[in-house]
C-alpha cells in the first residue's frame, strides 16, 4: 500500500478501527507532508525582509546551497566551497568553488556564479538587508575554481555569513535569463530539492533532486503546507493529514510524543522584547522598571512546561560572548520604586502598546499576556497589539514599532555581531534603539581583528544594554517537533525544519 495525500485522509478518518495496523503503512510514505508555521513571501532567498526571517531558512536551504554547509550542531563545513580564507593581511578572501554539482535545469554550476552571487548582494541597488556585510568585500573575480575578493572593509563575521541568513548561492545565467521576476515565478538552485508546484499562501510541493551533490535525500516528494495556526498544525498532524510540524503548545507536545516520534531540544533562537526609543521609552525608570517586572522562569515554568532557558542578554550559553555574571533580577518592588521615581503607580500606570505575533511561536502571545499582567500590578497599562510576522518585519524596517515589540531572534551563527550587533545598533535595519552612546560602543567592533579583544567588547556592550534596560531578553528558545512514526526527523540547533535530513523510521 502506498500513501499519498488521498489516502492519507482515508486512513485519518478510518483509525479509529485501525488503530496500530496504521502505523506500519506510515513507513511507505511517499509523499511527506510538513505541517509549517509560516508562509514564504519570496522565492529569493538574498532580498527583502523575508531573507532574514530564521524560519523559512528551512525552505530556502531545501531548494538553495549557501556558500558553505552548516551541520546540525552549528559548526561549518564544506558545501558549494570546500575551502575558504585570508590571504596574510587581511586584503583578500579566497574561496575553492566544489566541482562537478548541477543546477535544477541541468546546466553546471561554476566559480562564476559564486561571484556573481557575492557581487550581487553587495550591490545595494539589489535590496539585500544584510548588503552592509556584503558590501565589504569588491572586485570579485574568478582563477580557475578559485573565486577570490578584495576586502573593502575588515568583516572578522564574513565566513559566518555564508552559510547564515542571505548567504545563499544563486545561478548567475538563468537569474540574468528570466529576471527576477521570472525566478520568483520560477526558482532553481543546487539543493536538495526542485520546486515542483508552488501556491501563495497555501503550500510548497518539492521533488527530490537526484543528482545532489550531498546524496539524493530519501523522501522523493515534499509538500510543505503553510499552517499558521498552532492549534491547526496539532490537528494535522494528530489527524495523520501532516506527517511532521513544529512550533506547537508544549502542553499538546507531551500529551502527543508518546504516540509519535517528538524531539526537543534547544535552538539558536531567542524570545526577546524590542524597546524602541520613542515616547515613554526614552525615560530609563520605565524601561528598567519593565524588565525587573517580568519573572521569566515562571514564565517559562508555567507557560512553556520548563522547555525553555532564561536568559538576560542577548546570548544563549552556546554564543561566544556569553557572559553568566550579566543578570538582571526579577524584582517586582524595585520596579515600583522605579516607577514611582518618574510619577507612575498602579493609580497612575504609565501607557505604552505592545506588538507581538499569535500562534508563531508556542505561547508567543500568551507570553505577552503574562508579561503585560505582571507589569500592571508595578504601574504599567500595556496595550497588546497582534500582528503576522511579516508586519513585525516592515514596521522594524522603517523603524517604525511600537515602545514594545516581541520577536524571535535567530542567531545560528552564535556570534554577537549577528546577535546583539544587529538587534541594538542604531544604523542596522533590524535596529529600532537608535542611542548614540550605544552606536559609539559597538562601531569599533565591526572590524576588530584581534577575537579575544572583539569578544571582551562584545561582553562589554552586553552589559551596558543590561543596565540599560535598552532591550529586555527572555529566554533561550527549546523547538519541539512531532512527527509520525514512519519519520525520524533530524533537529539542526539553527531551528531550520529539513526535510532533506528526515529518514524513514
């Protein structure tokens, strides 16, 4: 008996008399359906704010290489350049280009398309949002299946870059063929899987790409369904319409790992609070008192089951710049006298509205809900205000959130330039705390060579943003993820769903 989609649902509404002579046939899967917690805006994965959303890296990486392989656990290694690194003073890149891959229409992929591609982004009439990094390097050029660039400005985060968010490989020839808005309607990259069919808003249907240079992956056909809603992607995949999801109410992960394949474990991203220095924000009582306000590892207790790891700057215990003597105490009194030093009071609560998604994360809102009662019993009224994710990214972008806005960091990379760097650095188009004392911190450590000294830095700004109060971090995200008993599915610590790494159970 072979699985597809039709059958599926027969055998879903059926199971009540099936009951364990289902789970067998799940082992035949043909075509694997992923229940998946946000819809993909764009096909390219190098311009535009849907390039630096960590979520749908996972889709970008089924159908795209980056430059270089990020394994599992983070750390790099060889993918489209088998070999990369600095000439002796720092003047150049050079990069060694894997021979012999395809692209999805069969044509050969090549040294050129790999500067083509760095040459691209860096151009800033492209649109990409990371072009700051990108543009650091000129004069790409090509020697054989050798790329190597010039550096225009010192970037010791460069390499990390390539196999992180916009760091994607894209097919210099057909790009220049059918334009971008050809691309978008048609993509093609060297990875593991080809687009098949492709319905806004809706779903991704993939087909296997046998000649991947990795090894062909084992499910030959993928359809990845855009399910926003949290409680629906419980309902696909508890009915057997969705073989794999993610992002689920920790409470419906372990009322169902039992009867299904489920893994937990923590990821790179980061739950966190953007202060954006506009109105009642600018008044450092306020932002202070809001932090000492909030007890995350209640929060985390009650909310998250305990799947989650509290957290007081912007690094996880795996960042490089994490620093444990930075902590900032739950402390509900000193948030009052805090308050009362500017005026405020549960009389006379300060005001302020609070963005924040539903349904993106587990307890994203609830979360906020939580928060926003804490605060009210210090002096402080929040008003929550829910938008979808992509509305997070255009406000940011234009600087434009509210005092308060809850988000998801993704750092796969672990570096705090990717971290605290971009979130807090007033130029950078994912900042929206535009302080000069902080800009002036952090401008001597974008090209700092020396990493013992970049990192003390880095410690040094995440501990003036602590007491601060600029940002208020919360935890250190755990990803569960269920999937049916014919799938064993591989976390990657980036919190990138991969079917390509998914086997047969």
């Amino acid at each position: 008996m072979k699985l597809n989609r039709r059958a599926l649902l027969q055998l879903s509404a059926a199971s009540v008399t099936l009951g364990a002579f289902s789970l067998p046939a799940l082992a035949q899967i043909d075509e694997l359906v992923i229940a998946y917690n946000v819809t993909l805006p764009s096909w390219d994965p190098t311009t535009g704010p849907s390039a630096v959303n960590p979520t749908i890296q996972g889709i970008y990486q089924s159908v795209f290489d980056q430059f270089i392989l990020q394994q599992p656990d983070l750390k790099p290694a060889p993918g489209l350049l088998t070999e990369w690194g600095w000439n002796e003073d720092y003047s150049q890149i050079w990069m060694v280009v894997r021979e012999g891959v395809k692209w999805h229409d069969g044509s050969d992929f090549t040294a050129e398309d790999v500067a083509w591609s760095l040459a691209r982004v860096a151009d800033p009439a492209t649109g990409s949002p990371i072009q700051f990094v990108w543009g650091t390097l000129e004069n790409h050029r090509v020697e054989g299946n050798r790329v190597i660039a010039d550096v225009k400005q010192f970037d010791p985060t460069i390499f990390k870059w390539m196999y992180f968010l916009t760091g994607y490989v894209l097919p210099k020839a057909y790009y220049e063929k059918v334009g971008a808005e050809g691309f978008e309607a048609a993509p093609i990259g060297t990875g593991p899987y080809m687009v098949e069919k492709f319905e806004r808003n809706a779903f991704v249907r993939l087909k296997a790409n046998e000649a991947y240079w990795g090894g062909a992956p084992e499910f030959k056909t993928v359809t990845i369904k855009f399910v926003t809603d949290a409680a629906a992607r419980v309902a696909e995949i508890e009915s057997g319409n969705s073989h794999v999801t993610l992002e689920m109410p920790y409470e419906e992960y372990d009322r169902l790992k039992g009867s299904m394949n489920g893994v937990a474990t923590p990821i790179s991203d980061i739950g966190m609070i953007f202060l954006n220095d506009i109105d009642v924000m600018l008044d450092p009582n306020v932002r202070k008192a809001a932090v000492h306000a909030i007890d995350k590892q209640a929060i985390i207790d009650r909310l998250l089951s305990g799947y989650g790891v509290k957290i007081d700057t912007l690094e996880t215990p795996e960042y490089e710049a994490y620093d444990p003597s930075i902590t900032v105490d739950y402390s509900p009194e000193k948030a009052v006298e805090l308050l009362a030093a500017s005026g405020y009071s549960t009389d006379s609560p300060v005001k302020f509205k609070i963005q924040t998604t539903r349904g993106f994360k587990p307890k994203d809102y609830e979360m906020i809900q939580a928060i926003v009662g804490l605060w009210r019993r210090v002096g402080i009224e929040a008003e929550i205000e829910v938008y979808e994710i992509a509305k997070h990214y255009e406000l940011r972008a234009a600087d434009q959130l509210a005092p308060a806005a809850f988000y998801n960091w993704g750092n796969s990379v672990g570096d705090p330039t990717t971290g605290t760097g971009f979130a807090m650095f007033g130029p950078s188009p994912h900042s929206v705390w535009d302080g000069q004392d902080l800009i002036d911190m952090i401008n001597p450590l974008w090209g700092e060579k020396e990493e013992a000294k970049r990192i003390a830095g880095w410690k040094a700004v995440d501990r003036f943003i602590a007491e601060e109060a600029l940002v208020i971090p919360l935890l250190q995200y755990v990803q569960p993820i269920l999937s049916a008993k014919g799938v064993v599915v591989v976390p990657h610590a980036s919190g990138a769903l991969l079917p390509h790494l998914m086997k047969r159970g």
